[in-house]
C-alpha cells in the first residue's frame, strides 16, 4: 500500500486503513520499533504483564532443584582475597 506521511501537529504521521489493522488484530496499542532500514508496528499487549505468571512458576520449577547454600560457591571476592585468613 502506498501512502502519504502527513503533518500532524508537530509530528508527521500516516493513516492506516480499518480493513489493514483489522488483519493483523490491532485495536488500540501498538509497538513501532526501527529494524534496518524499516519501521515495523505491531500488536502491542494490553496488559504488559501478561504471562508473568507463568514465567514466574517457569522459574520456581527450575529453581526449585538448586541448592542455594552452595549458589555462589565458585565466585570470587575480595574478602575471600584479602581478608579471610585460612
């Protein structure tokens, strides 16, 4: 589809027909982000927390196997340098 960028207010802008956004399922919210040489606008979620509850229990599950008493057994740090004598 070929269209004109418009001037609106101090902004510039383009329309897009009903029949296009109707397509791709876009209502009110969208994401507009550069790719390249493109601006790509897609469906934004309307509650842009949907799914952390899923990936917050994703997350436990995995977890839930890890023991935490050792978790960062094998990272250095200064006291363990400097000031811990064995």
């Amino acid at each position: 589809m070929l269209t004109k960028i418009r001037r609106i207010g101090n902004s510039q802008g383009i329309l897009l027909s009903k029949s296009m956004l109707d397509q791709v399922e876009i209502d009110e919210l969208v994401n507009v982000e550069v790719k390249g040489n493109a601006i790509v606008i897609f469906p934004a979620n309307s509650n842009p927390r949907q799914g952390w509850a899923e990936q917050f229990s994703l997350a436990n599950k995995e977890a839930a196997g890890i023991d935490e008493e050792n978790l960062m057994e094998d990272v250095p740090n200064a006291f363990d340098d400097s000031e811990w004598t064995w």
